[in-house]
C-alpha cells in the first residue's frame, strides 16, 4: 500500500513523500531507520485509481469476524484447560492456514514472548482486532481473569455476527426477487416490445403516452443491450461505493430507520448492539466512560454514534445518562432508557444492559423469521403493478384498432 508521511528530521526538518508498505507500522519502522521520527501517517488511495492486484490481495487477505469467533473460541479454551498463553498462541500458529492470520499469529507469539502483553499486541493490528477487542482484553489481564475475557469478546462477536447475518438474511429474499425482475423486464422490453411496435407502426395506430415510453424504452434497451447490462453493473457499484462513503453514510443512516419495516429492525439492532457491548465492557471491568467511547465505534448508524457521544457527555458532567436515550427516544425505546435508570439506581447497569440486549435480540430473531412473509405481498403488489401497467400500455392501441374495424 502506498502512504504518504510527514516526518522530522534530526535537524527538526519537517519532510514529506511517499512511500510504499505493508502497513503504517512497518512504515513507521522504516521512517525510524532513516533516523526520521513520524508525524503523521495516511494511506494515500485515488478515488479514481484502482489497483486490481492490490484489490485482490486485500480481499483475499482479510481475517473474517468467522476466524475471530474461531480464534477467541480455541484461546479461551486452551487457557482454561491449563495452557501458557504463549503454548496456546504457539499451538494456533501451527493450525491456522491462512496465511495472513497466521502471520499476526507469529507477530502475537513475538510480542507475549518480549515480555508484551496480549491486548499490547492486539492493538498492533487495528484493522483485525477493533477496540472492544483490546479493551476487553486489557481489562482481562488487569484483573487476572483473562479467559473469561477472551470468552465474552468471542461471545460478543458471535452475537454481533449471528444478528447481521440473520438481518442480511431476511433482506436476502426480497433482493434476489427485485433484480431478477429487473433483468426479466430489461429482456422483455429489448425482445418483446419492438415486435409489438413494429405491428403498431404497421397498423399506423395513435398510441397513448404511456405506450410511447415503453416503445422508446425498448428501441433504447435493444440496440443498446450490452451497454444497458453495463451500465446497470457500473450503477450498482457507483452505489455500494458511495453507501461506505463519508459523503452518503449520513443520508443511507437516515434513510434506514425510517424504511418501514426496515427502520424497526435498525433501531433494534443498534439497541441490542449498544446494550450488549457496553455490558460486555462493563462486566470486563472498563470504565464506564471508556465503555462508552468503544460502544460508539461498535454501533455503524451515525445517528446512535451521536446519542452515545452526548450520553459520554452527560457521564463526565455527572449526570445521569438514562436521560439522553430518553431525550432520543425516537432512535432508542423507552424500554432503554427506563431500564439504564434503573441500573443507574441499583448500581447492576451491566445486567440490566444485558437484559436488554437479550430481550431485542430475540425481538430481531423473531422478526427476521416472518420478514419474508411480511414482504412478499409487498413485492407482489410491486409486481402486480408493473405488470400491469406494462400490459394495459401495450394492449390499448390493439383495442383502437379493433374498434376501428368494427
């Protein structure tokens, strides 16, 4: 990857460039060689460039939430059946096969081996373990219990992924259904419809508006189908690029949760996620302000990112926090903040977090299970009424014509 620096010479020159690395890390290292002391470190991408190996080799190189889940699963387990917590990372090493894992694996190894400690290490890897990761963790070691850290971030992460997996799921469905009938009515306006305009030109019938659209749409679509095809490809990308940029995510974040049906599950999502994960970090034994500051990285939605900033707010004024979800009672329910309000009161916040994300991950789980039956009467309508109109914009000038023999 290519980066560009800032750095400070011996002489307290500040000098830039650019330069290529496997990670900020290894570019820090390099810098430090040349007896250059970083500033600032950025990844330089061109929103216009794009490297295909590079692409490919990212892609391919990720560590899943599934090989997380899977890592925490084996660590924790061998820590408790009596194994050193550089046997266990030893023992890993050997058994993962990708190689990127097993390369941060080695780099763990080294670091527990140098006298280092685990989330010490973690932290070295930003982009594989988050900061819950390393909270958790450190607050494990601390307190000397750093199995059942391990566990419960194992145990967050399941949860985290069982829930995205089941919302994905459900939204499946609907999305298979929606683009076949897109590339069906591409295919019928591209093949159908010339034939039909041709019979109509022939007749020399006045067609309605409607019908003049359709006919235009398919000369458009038939003389143009691969392109047509390409477009619609280079569309869907343009609009995945832009749902994971800064520019968009405030518009697509405001736009889930107020979809009907869809707007529901994203606030009960983001509640059960919030809950869980501040009482995954509350129990480790993380500040509760901490707990907070990692909750808002955990939860996507900006607007949740913003009632959990003023909640962090409200907690270092020392006020109670129960007061900012009820203030936002529009994006988090009542039940959030009446239940954080009476943990504030009884000083067991962790359980009664815990009990809300119990209760709004089951609420999802039940919802996800009836979403395709909620949906489908909806699609059908959809498609009953594209159908429809389809039909009454080609079948009208036949009736013109037949009204005019008679």
């Amino acid at each position: 990857m290519l980066f560009s620096y800032k750095a400070k010479s011996k002489n307290g020159e500040l000098v830039d460039g650019i330069l290529e690395s496997a990670d900020r890390f290894a570019l820090s290292r390099e810098l430090r060689s040349r007896e250059l002391t970083p500033v600032s470190i950025a990844e330089k991408n061109s929103s216009y460039s794009f490297n295909l190996m590079a692409f490919l080799n990212n892609f391919f190189s990720r560590v899943s939430i599934v090989e997380l889940i899977l890592f925490t699963k084996n660590l924790s387990g061998m820590l408790r059946a009596g194994l050193s917590l550089s046997r266990a990372l030893s023992v890993l090493e050997k058994q993962t096969k990708k190689q990127n894992f097993n390369k941060i694996l080695v780099a763990l190894s080294q670091e527990v081996n140098a006298g280092g400690t685990l989330s010490s290490g973690f932290a070295k890897f930003p982009n594989v373990f988050s900061k819950l990761f390393v909270s958790m963790t450190k607050a494990g070691e601390e307190s000397g219990n750093l199995t059942g850290a391990i566990s419960e971030v194992g145990a967050n992460l399941e949860k985290a992924h069982s829930l995205t997996k089941k919302v994905r799921g459900a939204l499946i469905y609907p999305g298979v259904i929606l683009s076949a009938m897109i590339v069906i009515g591409i295919l019928m306006f591209a093949f159908v419809v010339p034939t039909l305009a041709k019979t109509f030109k022939e007749l020399d019938v006045a067609l309605p508006f409607s019908t003049r659209i359709i006919v235009w749409l398919g000369n458009f679509f038939s003389n143009n189908l691969i392109l047509t095809f390409i477009i619609l490809i280079l569309l869907v990308i343009t609009i995945i690029k832009l749902s994971h940029s800064k520019f968009m995510a405030k518009y697509i974040d405001f736009l889930t949760i107020r979809l009907p049906i869809i707007g529901g599950l994203t606030k009960e999502l983001n509640t059960a996620r919030t809950a869980r994960t501040m009482s995954s970090l509350l129990l480790s034994g993380v500040s509760i302000t901490r707990a907070v500051e990692i909750t808002e990285d955990v939860v996507q939605n900006i607007y949740f990112k913003e009632v959990l900033n003023k909640v962090k707010i409200a907690i270092e004024k020392g006020s109670p926090f129960s007061a900012v979800f009820e203030e936002n009672s529009n994006l988090y329910p009542i039940m959030m903040s009446e239940m954080t309000e009476v943990g504030e009161e009884t000083g067991k916040l962790s359980d009664m977090l815990l009990q809300i994300a119990l209760f709004y991950e089951e609420e999802i789980e039940n919802k996800t299970k009836n979403l395709s039956t909620v949906i489908e009467p909806i699609l059908m309508i959809i498609i009953g009424a594209g159908v429809g109109f389809f039909a009454i914009s080609m079948i009208s000038p036949l009736y013109s014509v037949l009204d005019n023999i008679k």
